[in-house]
C-alpha cells in the first residue's frame, strides 16, 4: 500500500482516494453523521469543530482554519498531526494525517482518550513564516507553537537568550520573539522520543529530530558518551519503512499475548564520494518520520522549481468554501518559565561523519532482500563533490 500510495498518479485519483476513504468507514463500521470533533493547537487550547465522520483531512483542516479565521491562501501551511498525549501532557506525533485519511475514523478508531488531533505547521524552511506572519491569526499560530516547543525543549535555550525571549513577550512583541527563536538550535524542528539506531553502533539509544533538510542525532553510546551528528536528507538515496511481529517465546500450548509491532525506518546515506550506507532507527514513530523526510524532499523540490507551497482548498460543487458560524481566537500562551540548566553536554561528530566507525544493517530484512517497489525514492538525492570531502 504504501508503494502504491507514492505513485503520483494514483495518488492524486480521486477514484483510488475515494475508495481509500470509503474502506475506512467500512472498516470501523461508522455512518456517514455530523458530529464535533475536537483539535488541539501547540498550546494546549481546544477548537472544537462540527463536522461530518465522511470529511477527509483537508474538509477538517479548512474547518479549523475557517474557526480560527485563518485565510485561506496561508491554510497551505499547516497540517493535521495524530499524536499521543503522555501522563505528563507531553504529545508523542505518530504520523501527519494525509489527504486520504479521514481525521474523525483516525481518532475514534483508537479507542482511547490519549490520542489527539493536533494543528501544527507543515513547513520546514523558516523563511516560510515571513508568509504566515504577514496575517494576524497565522502570525498567533506560529507564536504559540514556538513558545509551545521552547518549553518542551525542542528548541535549545541559553540563560541570556531566555531572559531576551521573556523581554519580548512581556512586551507582546511577537514577530522579534519569533525572529530571535529562528536563530536558536533546532527552531522548526520536530523531536521524536528516544529510540535506538544501529549508527554508529548497533544497539545505541538516541533521540531524533527532524527540520532543517535533515535527520539530528543525539546517541547515547555503551560508553555513556553523548555525541551528535546530522544526516541531510539531500545525500540519502532511498529510504523504507518496515513493520514486523516478534514470535511469541512462551511454553508450548501458552496463549500468545499481544504483540508489540515494531517499526523501522532504513535509509541509505551518501557517507561518502563513493559509499552508500544504510542506517536503520527502530522507533515507534517510524511513520511520523517517513513522512516528515517526504515533506522535506517535496518542499525542496517546489523550492528547487520556483513554485510555493501555498495552496487554495478545492471549491464545491456549489463553489462555496465552508466558512464557520463562529470564531475563535487564539490564546496567548504563558511567559516562559525558567530554563532547564539539567541539560547533558553533547560532543558534536565529525560533519563529515568520518569520526565514528558505521555499521550497516546486518539482519536478513536487508535491503538486497527487497525489490524496488519497497523503498522511497529521493528525487533531491544529490551527489557529493570533491569539495564537499
């Protein structure tokens, strides 16, 4: 399914999608009603929206926008994301819902409370926001999800860089909060919960990030050490996402228990002139990150063309967008709280990678094993000059 969901033409038919959306209904047994579905924005505030269990992503995504009265040229730049919230309320992204999926099936078919729908942008290149900040609710959204990040510590902050963000905010001066956060590490930046990788050993526990073109790695290796290193999605050839079961291990005649399935995503990587290696992150997040490196690639590639990522919603039958009786606004999130000073130090890898010795993937789900069909191509895949040795 997924390789023949990558294909743009079937992707793109409205038949195929059609039956994908209908097969989701079926599926889960669900009417065709209206009923209220609830989205959260980055700072926690609800936007309860009246829909039908029928509407597909870009319906529920143009009605969030029409409650928050987003315009439409700027909709094009944020997403629906399906995560899970922690006991602490700390939010885990599982996948980007896409045009196909049905938000209220998606939610409701978890069968658990701790599952959300989030509004967030889908962009990575900052320079993206000068658009979305042209317009007050659009400029409201990014700021919430900003300070949204720094609190959870996705984006790093010094002790002088925080009391300068603070000074901003206590003076509502939004735009210079955002224009100094664009200068911070990892701003735009999505953090995945820790997980282990076999670079640049097998076995190592790490934490990914994905923004910037690029794949962030903070590994945690057997000696304690904590090194970091980045993997531009320009030098990876190809990537793929598998899922398997582990065999149950019980005594004869037990009843087998609920397997935990797990995911991982490979990717082949242009360490060098001459040398591809595949890296391979076990994750339950394996998805979410799929697809973040598709959206990198797509985006660099409407940048490469001069075209931009703004888009218009599809008009009706009747050529009406459906606009909401009512509108929301959206909440100024809190002052900053102090820093974290708990942080590890990192030792930063060689940039070149050259540092640590890299190990491929060695189990028999090897990518000799698996034909073309399997994989994600990367149509930004770049080679590597002398220069760049």
């Amino acid at each position: 399914m997924q390789a023949v969901r990558q294909d743009p033409v079937l992707g793109g038919s409205e038949t195929f999608n059609s039956f994908l959306r209908k097969a989701q209904q079926e599926t889960q047994q669900i009417p065709t009603e209206e009923v209220p579905l609830e989205v959260l924005l980055s700072n926690g505030q609800k936007v309860t929206v009246t829909i039908l269990t029928s509407d597909q992503t870009e319906d529920v995504l143009e009605a969030v926008a029409s409650k928050l009265d987003l315009p439409e040229d700027l909709v094009g730049y944020f997403s629906l994301f399906l995560a899970r919230e922690a006991k602490d309320g700390a939010f885990s992204f599982l996948r980007k819902l896409q045009e196909f999926e049905l938000p209220y099936v998606s939610v409701t078919s978890l069968r658990s409370p701790e599952y959300k729908i989030i509004l967030r942008k889908s962009y990575w290149d900052s320079s993206y926001d000068d658009d979305v900040m042209e317009q007050r609710v659009g400029l409201n959204l990014l700021y919430a999800q900003t300070v949204s990040d720094i609190e959870r510590g996705w984006i790093l902050v010094t002790k002088e860089q925080h009391r300068q963000l603070k000074s901003l905010q206590e003076k509502v001066s939004k735009k210079e909060f955002i224009r100094l956060a664009q200068t911070l590490k990892y701003y735009g930046y999505l953090k995945f919960e820790p997980c282990i990788t076999d670079f640049p050993e097998k076995g190592c526990q790490v934490i990914v990030s994905a923004g910037n073109s690029e794949l962030n790695f903070q590994v945690r290796l057997p000696s304690e050490q904590i090194k970091e290193g980045s993997f531009k999605v320009t030098r990876m050839r190809c990537w793929r996402v598998t899922s398997s079961v582990p065999t149950s291990t019980g005594p004869p005649g037990s009843s087998p228990g609920k397997a935990e399935v797990k995911l991982e995503l490979a990717f082949e990587y242009l360490m060098s002139k001459d040398r591809l290696q595949w890296v391979t992150i076990t994750s339950p997040q394996a998805i979410m990150l799929s697809i973040c490196l598709q959206s990198m690639v797509d985006e660099l590639m409407v940048k490469k063309s001069g075209g931009s990522i703004r888009k218009m919603f599809r008009r009706r039958a009747n050529g009406a967008l459906r606009r909401s009786d009512s509108q929301q606004a959206v909440k100024s999130p809190p002052l900053l709280e102090s820093p974290d000073g708990s942080r590890e130090p990192m030792l930063k890898l060689s940039s070149k990678l050259t540092s640590v010795s890299l190990r491929g993937i060695s189990h028999s789900g090897s990518a000799s094993d698996l034909g073309a069909n399997d994989f994600h191509g990367n149509y930004a895949f770049e080679g590597i000059g002398d220069e760049d040795l």
